[in-house]
C-alpha cells in the first residue's frame, strides 16, 4: 500500500509539473506574461540572453535543489528532482508546440493562471517542488528557529521575494509584462492557497498517543522541533498524552511520515493564522 501510493503522488508531482509546463509554455509567454519564483528569474535570463529556456530553468532551479537535499531529505529531493525533470522537458515539448486560445490577453493570463496554480497545487500536495523561492524560504525559516525557537509564516519572504521578481520585469522587461505577471501571481495564489490550505503558513500538529516518548524524540531529531506536552484522557482509550508541533507545508511532509512510523496514534493538522508572542 505504502508503495502505491508513493506511485500515486510521483504520477500526480509529474501531472502537475506538465500542468505548470504546458501553462507557462503555451500561455503565459505568448501572452506577455512571466511566472514568478525561480521560474520567473530564469524567463527574465533566458529573454534578456537570449539562452534555452528549458536549459535555463534547471540550472536556475539545481543550487536550490541541492539545498534542498541537504535541508529537506533525500526522499523530498527525489521528488523535486522528478518534478522539475519534468517541468524543464515539459518546457522544451510544448514551446515546439502549436496552441493559440482566440480570446483577449487578459482572459488568456488568466485562464494560465489558474492552470499553472493548479498544477502546482499537484506538486505541493504531493510533497515536491519546482520553485527555489520556497526551498530557500523553508531553509531560512529553519536558521530563524534554530536560534531564536520561533515559527514564521513563509508569506512575508515569497511576497519579498517575488516582489523583487515583478520589479526586475518592470524595469528590463516592459510594465505589461509586469502587471500580466503580477495577475499570474494572485490568480495562481488563489488556486493554490485553494487546493493546499494556504500551504505558505504555519501549521499545527496535534497528536494524542499513548507512547509519546518516541513520537519526541524522532521530531526533535528529524525536524530539530519540539513539542507542548498535555496531559489528557478520552472516554474510551483513557489517560494519554497530546503533543503540539507547529511546523511549515514542507516539514508537513516530514511530520506526516514520523507519524506513520508510530503507530496507535491520532493527528490533526490546522492552519495557524497568526503566532503572539
């Protein structure tokens, strides 16, 4: 069963990067618009130069990748890795392909958008990656926790960051590339915030388990994250202890696998809106 599924999520990571592709590729770039992220930056190289985009993208994306691997684990590296194969072949495919959509530019971004957030919305859920802006978000995240044991939301370095994308567009590109690209960004981000429950904010880990002892010592261990213990007793299975982890969408991935190696337990994940400190 664990095998299938493991098949299950490379198919839908490889959908959804085909998804983004065909978006991006047939869409997007004829229609003036520009993906954001680490795809982003390599469309504005591969204009400004001149280079193959498809060529473009990997080498853009593989320092953030590698990190990626370091950081993250060899089993999401795998996955991003297979994701971005795909999205980079997807590219170099569908530029060679005839598609034209006979509608105004604006509804044509649009329609990309959504597509592109969709695809991505694939990727995420299943536990890959194909923008570096992301990994490199997770990473600073991590050195942010590791020296002052607080968790921030991922939101306020992408909008930087992609901020800093749309800007470098207006001022090398054109301004209607620019705001066709800015619509990209709030169009896909609807969609994926959608399909992934606003997969850039923190989330809470709630666990009950009768043997909590290793459930702490593994995510402290595999996630150098710790954890509010509660004393707390059902009506059936008696006293019990429950856990509070509060982790990002990508360590989710992590969490979710130490989980399933403890068994006897029961998990809910929420979406946390906001840390007081």
């Amino acid at each position: 069963m664990k095998h299938l599924k493991e098949k299950f999520s490379i198919f839908f990571i490889a959908l959804g990067a085909l998804l983004a592709s065909f978006s991006v590729a047939c869409i997007l770039l004829p229609n003036q618009a520009i993906d954001y992220g680490t795809a982003g930056i390599a469309i504005v190289v591969s204009k400004l130069t001149g280079f193959n985009l498809s060529i473009t993208v990997i080498l853009i994306f593989m320092p953030f990748l590698l990190a990626g691997r370091y950081f993250l684990g060899k089993e999401f590296f795998v996955k991003a890795l297979i994701g971005s194969l795909v999205y980079t072949l997807g590219l170099a495919a569908f530029e060679k392909m005839p598609f034209e959509l006979n509608t105004e530019h604006f509804l044509a971004v649009a329609f990309g958008g959504a597509i592109l957030g969709f695809g991505l919305s694939l990727i995420l859920r299943n536990g890959g990656c194909i923008d570096g802006s992301e990994i490199l978000a997770n990473i600073i995240l991590n050195k942010i926790f590791e020296k002052s044991g607080k968790d921030y939301s991922m939101s306020p370095f992408l909008l930087v960051f992609n901020f800093g994308v749309y800007i470098t567009i207006f001022a090398l590109i054109d301004r209607n590339s620019a705001m066709m690209s800015l619509l990209v960004y709030v169009i896909a981000t609807f969609v994926l915030d959608h399909f992934t429950d606003h997969f850039d904010a923190i989330k809470q880990v709630t666990i009950i388990t009768k043997e909590p002892e290793k459930l702490i010592g593994d995510i402290k261990q595999k996630l150098n994250k710790t954890c509010t213990i509660i004393d707390s007793c059902g009506a059936i299975a008696g006293q019990n202890k429950t856990l509070i982890c509060y982790v990002n969408y990508f360590e989710l991935q992590k969490m979710r696998l130490i989980i399933k190696e403890n068994k006897g337990s029961f998990s809910t994940v929420s979406t946390v809106d906001e840390i007081l400190r």
